[in-house]
C-alpha cells in the first residue's frame, strides 16, 4: 500500500500535467514561450510548473505568488520527505536519542 501511494505521489503530478498539456495546450503556449521549460518543470518541479501554469492566465499577482511558493515547497518536501523516511535504510546514519 505504501508504494502504490508513493508512486502516485510521484507520478501523479506528472500524469496530471502531460494529460492537461494535451488537452488544453493553448493555456500552456501562453504560459511559457517555448516548450523546453514545462517539459523540465514537470520532471523537476511538476507541482510548481501546474501551479505557475494555473495562475498565469491572469498575470501573476500579489497572492498567485504565495500559492507558487506554496507549490515549491510541496516540490521541495517531495524530494526530501525520501531521504527522511529512509534514514534508517543507511549503514552511516546515525540516530541519536
């Protein structure tokens, strides 16, 4: 069970963004100029890249910046919640208590 809700955590955003790119890629064209930078957010940053592409339609505005940091924190906790989660899997660590 723990693997099936890591893989969708780690694959869902991705899924969800290639499927929306598909569907409506015209958001996505005024979003960002080329297609070079929504292909990389969405494999380093795919949280991020949705939410920049949700709130551009409107011009970035004051709040629209608080829910794109609040996207790269989820990013950033994604990468790290791993590492954290498995700390008792490596040899070298050492749990102090």
């Amino acid at each position: 069970m723990c693997c099936l809700i890591t893989t969708l955590l780690l694959l869902g955003p991705r899924f969800f963004g290639v499927m929306w790119w598909l569907i409506n890629p015209d958001r996505w064209d005024r979003a960002y100029d080329t297609f070079i930078w929504p292909v990389v957010g969405l494999v380093f940053a795919p949280w991020t890249t949705l939410m920049y592409v949700a709130v551009f339609p409107g011009g970035v505005n004051d709040i629209d910046w608080f829910w794109i940091a609040f996207a790269a924190v989820a990013d950033v906790a994604s990468y790290a919640g791993g590492g954290y989660g498995n700390r008792e899997r490596m040899p070298s660590y050492v749990t102090r208590t």
